[in-house]
C-alpha cells in the first residue's frame, strides 16, 4: 500500500535527475552563477519601437527588435501582461528565454486618444520554462518601474532606470537561492513554517534578507493553491498560533541561530533536494522543487480528507487514515489544516481528534 506512495515521493524529490533544467540550457550552471542576464527598454509609440537602453550586445538588439515589433503587431503584448518565450539571438546563449511586458503610459488630457504608448521592457536569461516559474516576480518587478518612467525623456535613466533593470535577475529570481543558501540544512524549519502559517520573524538582519525570507515562505505556503478559502486559512492560522511560538531566524551569527524550530520527517527528506540545487547554484531548478514539495503536500491533504470523509461510515477507513498519517510524515500540518477546514463539521472533528490522538500516542512511543 504504502511502496507506490514513496514511490510518488521520491519522484517528486528527484525532480533534479530528469527535469530539462538540468539539461545543456543551464550547462553555466556549476559551481559559480555564471547565467548572462540581459535587458532591454524600448519607447512605444504607435507602431514605433525606439530604443532606450540595452545591455544587448549590439549586434543581437536589432533581432530583439524584430521580434517585439512582430509580437504587437499580432497584439501578443497587452498592457501590464508579462508575455514568456524563447527567443535566438546573437549572444553566447543562442537561444534564451525572453520575459517582455508592455508598460502603457497614464493618459494625458492634452493626449485623451493615445493608445498603444509607453514602454516595452525585456528581461532575457535562463530558459522559457525557468522564467515561468517567476512569472509573478517578473510581473511585479516591472510594475515598479512604473513610476520612474514617468520623467520627461528618462532623464533618470542613469540614476533610477538602469540600475533597476540590472538587478531584475538578483531581486526577482535569486531570491530562493539566497534563503537556502543562508539557513542550509535549516531549511525544513523555514518549509513547516510555511505549511502550519506559523510565523517567522528575522531580526539583526539587512532589509534584503527579511525580504528575501518573506518571500521565500509566501512562495512556500499553501494559500491560494489548496481549497482553503480564506475562513479556512485565518482558523488554520489562529489554531498554530495557540500551539506553537514563532520561528525566530536571528542573524547577528554566521550561520544565522534559529529558535523555537519545528520540523516533521516530510519537511526534512526535503532537505537534500534543496541543498543539491542550491550547491549547483541553480535558481529554476530550487524553484521546481519548491513547487513539487507544495503539490506533495496538497496531494497528502486532498488524500487526508478522502479519508476522513470514509471513516464517518467505517472504522477499516479509520485504520487506513492512521497508516496514511504514520506514513506521510506530514501528520501534524495535515490535521491541522484538516481542522480548521472542517471547524463546522462535528463529525468530521470528533474523527480528526482521534487522529490527533493516535499520532500523540506514536510521538510518545518513538520518544
């Protein structure tokens, strides 16, 4: 019963031995960030397209500005969408993956009808597959250009524009990389926090690295993936803050100290898989395995309430419901969750108290 659900597991952890992101796409991935990173800015005007600033090589920012011109002349850029693709250009990589986004300007009463004009900014580097994972960072990373290209004719494109364009890989894709290689092993304690809504406070630390914490266990939970609405989420929440502290992440120490850790045999068998991707400083790669340890959770959740729904009519479900738990390793963020989802459901809680029992009574035997 329980050799197919390892089996799924170790799959979903292996993600690293057949995924393409460990294919010659990312063969500069080794020892060093070695991936080139480029960026463009074109002026929209109409159907014009002017160049702003590029760190192209000259030769490739004229292919860029073919293929732009082509995408909205199809209208496959629309305004504030960031559109993903693979592009080849005249750079080491040849091929490359091409997040470009259109940044229509605010309308002014002197031009009521001027639709179609702004900006069109474009980050290439990596892979197609591996910019979509960061689809939203990207998005968001644009959105905060917004107010700096408001200056008449970019007189603050040295000071303000440049500048942020030439971190758009450091700030919206690193970001995992960054966290993993900080805390190391002590990942899992970051990934369970993440799962039970426990929250993490980080202090003697520069703004960055609270900044890169907080996205990592926004990038890690559960919120918004898992059928929870938001009802479900708060109760979760309010039920881990009456058992459990906040993880405290302080800095001031190399490696960083953390206090009121909690971890669970799920979140551990992650560590390897981090670890492994962190050391060939590969940020796509730490970003689908983040992503499969999500999925595996929400599998282990959907499977945990298949089985409270069968043990209301039968205690051989009840039993089954117990090797589950024993099995996932995850027993305590899932009856957690399933807790506060069922909160009305007076059948269902009586059951899930049982488990919580049971899995008292294995803690304690195993201690």
């Amino acid at each position: 019963m329980f050799t197919s659900q390892t089996s799924s597991f170790q799959d979903s952890i292996d993600v690293e031995e057949r995924d393409d992101f460990d294919s010659e796409e990312i063969s500069g991935y080794s020892q060093k960030i070695q991936l080139n990173c480029y960026y463009t800015i074109y002026l929209y005007q109409g159907t014009s397209l002017t160049l702003v600033d590029s760190s192209l090589p000259l030769e490739a920012e004229p292919e860029l500005r073919t293929y732009i011109s082509r995408r909205l002349s199809k209208g496959a850029l629309l305004g504030g969408m960031g559109n993903i693709a693979t592009v080849e250009l005249s750079i080491p990589e040849q091929a490359v993956g091409c997040y470009c986004c259109l940044l229509e300007q605010e309308r002014s009463p002197e031009q009521p009808d001027a639709d179609g004009n702004g900006y069109v900014i474009c980050f290439m580097g990596g892979s197609e597959k591996g910019l979509n994972l960061f689809r939203l960072e990207l998005d968001k990373y644009v959105q905060g250009l917004q107010s700096s290209l408001q200056t008449p004719e970019l007189q603050n494109l040295e000071t303000e524009v440049r500048p942020y364009l030439s971190q758009w890989f450091e700030e919206s894709v690193m970001h995992i990389y960054r966290v993993v290689q900080l805390v190391q092993n002590n990942i899992s304690f970051l990934l369970h926090a993440a799962l039970s809504h426990t929250h993490v406070d980080i202090i003697n630390s520069d703004e960055r690295t609270k900044t890169d914490v907080t996205r990592f266990i926004k990038a890690a939970s559960l919120q918004g993936l898992s059928q929870q609405d938001a009802t479900t989420a708060s109760l979760c929440k309010a039920i881990s803050e009456d058992t459990q502290s906040d993880l405290i992440i302080d800095c001031s120490t190399s490696p960083p100290s953390l206090t009121n850790t909690v971890s669970n045999r799920f979140c551990d068998d992650w560590i390897q898989a981090f670890l492994n991707a962190a050391e060939r400083c590969n940020p796509f790669l730490l970003r689908q395995i983040l992503e499969n340890f999500k999925l595996k959770a929400i599998q282990d959740m959907n499977s945990l309430k298949r089985f409270v729904r069968q043990a209301e009519m039968s205690h051989y479900a009840l039993f089954r419901c117990c090797q589950f738990l024993q099995g996932c390793g995850n027993g305590d963020v899932l009856l957690q969750n399933a807790r506060a989802e069922h909160s009305d459901l007076p059948e269902a809680c009586s059951i899930i108290g049982v488990l919580e029992e049971f899995l008292r009574e294995r803690e304690q035997a195993q201690a």
